[in-house]
C-alpha cells in the first residue's frame, strides 16, 4: 500500500503496520463521503497520507483541542480536512462539470 509507506516514511516507524493501516482506512472513508466517490481519486491520496499522520500523532490526546504547559500550546483543529476544502472542491466541481481532469475521452 503506497500511502501506508509513506506514512511510515514520514512518521519513521516500522512496527505500526495494524494502527496506520486503521487510521489510513477510516481516513479513506471519510475522504470518499465528502468527495461522494467510491475510490480516492490518485490526484487527492496525498490528502490521506497527510491526514493519516495528523491523526496519528494524536494518538492519545482525542478530544483534547487545546493544551498548554509552560508557554507551549498544542491545539488541534476539529476537521482534518479544513485544511484541504478547496481541493476537495475543486476535485467535486470538476466531477459535477463532466471534466475528468488528466484523461482523455474518445467518444
């Protein structure tokens, strides 16, 4: 699975192949509900591996949105994929306008 290896690339860990492979399946999910698509689209999958790592570096600390000790503050955000909204849009607009971007139609 090309994004779990990314995500171990990133994160530099071996032995989690069962926790990432969950948290990379539930971010597919959620990924394909608000594109309305059976498949991540190649184009967004580096949406899924930056997600993944989010949520597994906060692993531990659900629910939590904010936290302060000493002048350090870790805040969370509540969407993991605020971030990526627009193209996530932009990915739907070009759907709902029957242009499949990076493909060529013969009819």
């Amino acid at each position: 699975m090309a994004v779990l290896d990314d995500v171990k690339a990133l994160l530099g860990i071996d032995d989690e192949d069962n926790k990432l492979n969950t948290i990379i399946t539930l971010t597919e999910s959620r990924l394909k509900t608000l594109l309305g698509a059976s498949e991540v689209p190649s184009t967004l999958e580096y949406i899924v591996t930056e997600v993944a790592i989010a949520r597994f570096n906060r692993i531990g600390s659900e629910g939590l949105s904010g936290h302060t000790v000493e002048g350090e503050a870790l805040t969370f955000r509540d969407n993991d994929f605020e971030a990526y909204a627009d193209d996530i849009q932009a990915w739907r607009d070009a759907q709902e306008s029957g242009q499949d971007i990076g493909r060529i139609r013969f009819l």
